[in-house]
C-alpha cells in the first residue's frame, strides 16, 4: 500500500506548466458548458412554467429529477474510474451524452417529458465532475492545487452557465420561443468533446487499480469516512447544493412574479452570480491556498445570508441590488473546496475520485433531489418567499459546521491539529 499510494502522490507534476494550463482550461470549459445545458431549464422557466402549464412544485420536480441521476450517475463512474483508471474515455462520451440530452429537453410537450430529459441529462453529466477533479489533483502541483481545481470547476461553469446562460437563453427564448434555445445550448458540448479527446492526455497508469479492486466496498467507504472532514464535507454539499439549486430554481421567479422585475432584468441580476463566481474561481480558491480551506469556506457561508436578504429586503437601485448579489454569491467559490480539494487531500490518492464522488453524490441526493421539491412545497403553501428564507438557514448551518473541519492545505500542513 505503501508503494501504491508513493506512486499516486508522484502524479503531478513538480511544476506548473503549459500543458496544466491547457488542462485546467478545457476542462473548465467543458463544465462550464454541462452548467450552461443544466441552468437552462431554470432560467428559461418562466416561459416554460406557463406553456406546460406547471405548478411550483412540478417546477422542484425538475430539478430533483435532475440531481437524483445526477448523484447515482457520479458514484458509480467515480468508482468505476477509481479502478480502471480510464478517465479520459470516460469524459468524452459523458460530453457527447449530456449535449444530446439538451436537444431532448428542447422536444419537452409535457410535464413528463420533461422530467424524463432532465433524468437522462443528469445521468449523462454526473461523472463529469469527479472526474475532472481527480485528473486535476493528480496533475497539478500541490501548492497550486486549490486554486487549480477552483477554476477548473468555478470558472467556466460560471462564466458559462450563470453568467452567459441568463443572458443568452433567456433573451433568445423570448426571441425564438424556449425549446429552440435548448437546441442552441447542446452544440457547444459537441465542440468541447472534439477538444477533449484532441487535447487531453490520459493520467498516467498507476499501481493503485488492482489494490481498489480487490478491496470490498464497505472497506473502501470506511476507510474513506474514517476522515474526520469526508463527513464534514458529505453535510456542507447537502447544505449549500441545496442553496445553490433553490437559488437556481426560484429566485429568477420571484424576481420575475412577486418583486416584478422584467425578463430581461432578472436575466441581468442572475447573470450576476456568474461573474461573482468566475471571480471567485480565482479569489476563493486561491485564498484558501494562502491562508486555509477552513477559514475560507467559513466566511463564505455567512456571506450567504446577504443575497436572499437583498432580493427579499432591498428595493432601491438595480445595481445596487446586483452588487449585493454579487458579495453574497462569493460563497458559491467555497464548491471545489468542500467537493473537490478538501477531500483530495484528507483521503488517500487510490480513492481520491471515489472520496469526491461521494461528496457530490451526498449534495446532489439529499441537497439537489430534495431541497428544490420541498422548497417548491413551500412555495406553494406560503408564498415564494419561502425558499429565499430556507437559503438563509442552510448557509448559516454550512458555515457552522464548517468550524469543526480539519485544515488540509499543504502550505499550513505544519498548523494542523
């Protein structure tokens, strides 16, 4: 085992090169398109809402059906990856599947249809992640690890999927009507898997497979929950995922239908969230490689709190309003963190993909399948505040469980209790 995990601590590189910036930028490009085709539906639904004739809780529906493929899709490729060790391949084919689910949401004509293409695309899309990460980690130099796997799974998704995607989709919804704007969000995947396969390498073979291989499943899941922050960090991505997805499903709503912002303004706020998180890719992340993960992602939980604050409270200026947006979506810069870096580094290399996958399975499950559902309940039976006040518990609890993490950064490893 010794030998194993000396061979999986030798994959990076020593140093931080071209073919690592290349790496970390297609793949976030490649997610950044996955989150374009997974926002759309949110962001188009106030034209979708009424022609479907749903109600809100069909509309959480949606977004559960989503995660819940989405989670068992991302465990089982996890670990199959784990084992194999044929990422890559993977990768590709999971790119060219969820753009081929975008153009089946586009042929929606009913509530059902719907549902079955948000199943399909979630099964298409969950492996992409955890796998990104782990071809990341395992190429990346440690000390610039942090802010690496930030970009590679904040940057492009934000860009793409909260910034451009509001932007785009919803003004050409408006424009064309909304099942052709999911035809226009499913070519770029088709483009992104063409430069995967062209540009990417496949990690190097290490000794670790046949020792997965061997090891029974439940030993595998003790030894990966045997670390203190793998629990921590399953909780936190129940919590913020389902921030993120009651954000997602029912702000551009209530914006829209009870604080009566046009459309297109909606559009503008929401996008908004983008560019705070594409910042964030950078500042977040890499402040966490400077000072810690465990304060970092402490402060961004309570800064949480500021945006349903603001979309309930605020009525002033537009921008103003954004700005406050802006400040309270930093903790959407906290997701590699606990999804990705933390438990790349609190667990051993031969179950890095596996560790990671779990942590998003956890948040996509009880976070993403549930919380956009029972949110929707809310919605229905109190009003659409209702979901904005649920954001604000679970930030609150996130940045309090966050007090009891151990610290993994490399550059304070000699700080760790």
């Amino acid at each position: 085992m010794l030998a194993v995990e000396s061979s999986a601590r030798g994959a990076a590189s020593p140093t931080f090169g071209r073919y690592h910036v290349i790496l970390v930028a297609l793949l976030s490009l490649n997610f950044g398109i996955l989150f374009f085709d997974r926002n759309a539906l949110s962001f188009v639904m106030p034209f979708v809402k009424p022609d479907l004739g749903l109600n809100n809780t069909q509309v959480g529906l949606t977004s559960s059906a989503l995660s819940l493929a989405w989670a068992l899709s991302a465990l089982f490729i996890g670990a199959r990856a784990d084992r194999s060790g044929r990422r890559k391949g993977y990768l590709v084919a999971a790119t060219v599947a969820f753009s081929l689910c975008s153009f089946a949401t586009g042929l929606a004509n009913s509530f059902f249809m719907l549902v079955g293409s948000r199943l399909l695309m979630g099964l298409a899309d969950g492996g992409i992640a955890p796998i990104s990460q782990s071809i990341t980690a395992l190429a990346v130099p440690p000390e610039r690890r942090g802010v690496a796997m930030g970009v590679m799974q904040n940057f492009g998704s934000n860009l793409l999927g909260s910034f451009a995607a509001p932007v785009l989709l919803v003004g050409f919804a408006a424009a064309y009507g909304w099942h052709k704007a999911f035809y226009l969000a499913g070519v770029p995947g088709l483009i992104s898997a063409f430069l995967l396969w062209r540009f990417i390498r496949e990690p190097e073979p290490m000794a670790h497979a046949a020792a997965v291989e061997t090891l029974p499943l439940h030993r595998r899941l003790r030894e990966i929950f045997g670390h203190r922050n793998m629990p921590l960090c399953a909780l936190i991505a129940v919590l913020l995922v389902s921030y993120l997805v009651i954000c997602w499903t029912f702000t551009p709503l209530y914006l829209t239908k009870v604080r009566g912002f046009a459309p297109r303004e909606m559009s503008w706020l929401m996008g908004t969230l983008g560019i705070s998180a594409t910042v964030g890719s950078f500042a977040v992340s890499g402040l966490s490689d400077r000072i810690g993960r465990r304060p970092v992602l402490i402060a961004a939980s309570f800064l949480g709190l500021i945006l349903p604050l603001g979309a309930l409270y605020y009525s002033g200026s537009v921008w103003i309003l954004a700005t406050l947006f802006f400040f309270g979506w930093a903790l959407n810069g906290t997701f590699p963190l606990f999804m990705g870096t933390i438990p790349s580094e609190s667990v051993s290399r031969i179950h890095m993909t596996t560790a990671i996958a779990l942590v998003m399975g956890a948040g996509e499950v009880f976070g993403g399948v549930l919380s956009p559902a029972l949110a929707g309940w809310a919605a229905d039976v109190a009003g659409l505040s209702a979901p904005l006040w649920i954001m604000m518990g679970l930030c609150t609890a996130s940045g309090l469980l966050a007090l009891a993490l151990k610290e993994t950064a490399p550059a304070l490893e000699s700080t760790r209790p």
